[in-house]
C-alpha cells in the first residue's frame, strides 16, 4: 500500500460510450456557476426502467380513485 492519495481521474473512461459534459456559467467576477454530467448507456436503460416504473404505479393509481 502506498500513502498518496488516489484521487486523480482515470485517463480512460470506465465505458467506450461514456458521454461527458462540462457547463461553466459567469455571474460578473465573483459568481461562477459550474456542473458537470456523465451519461452512458446503461444509465439510459435505468432511467427508462425507473420512468417506466414511476408511470405504470401512477395509471394504477389514478384507476384506483376512479374507482373507488
């Protein structure tokens, strides 16, 4: 084990499709506004499932107060 620290980010990305992005915005001289986004594949298949899961749960329950 060595004692420096490992915080330095990888030269490669973890997937070939990663997609980075890098948003800077400047409010004068003191204001700046920066944010940064990753998004692969995958992530795109999860937020589908998690939407999709959101929506089904959500017609259920406007089905259900109709009913009831």
């Amino acid at each position: 084990m060595s004692d420096a620290p490992n915080d330095a980010a990888p030269s490669a990305p973890y997937h070939p499709e990663e997609m980075k992005a890098t948003w800077e915005f400047k409010l004068g001289r003191s204001v700046t506004i920066q944010a940064t986004a990753r998004w692969t594949p995958a992530g795109v298949v999860t937020a589908g499932i998690a939407a999709s899961a959101v929506l089904l749960s959500l017609a259920a329950l406007a089905r259900a107060s109709r009913r009831g």
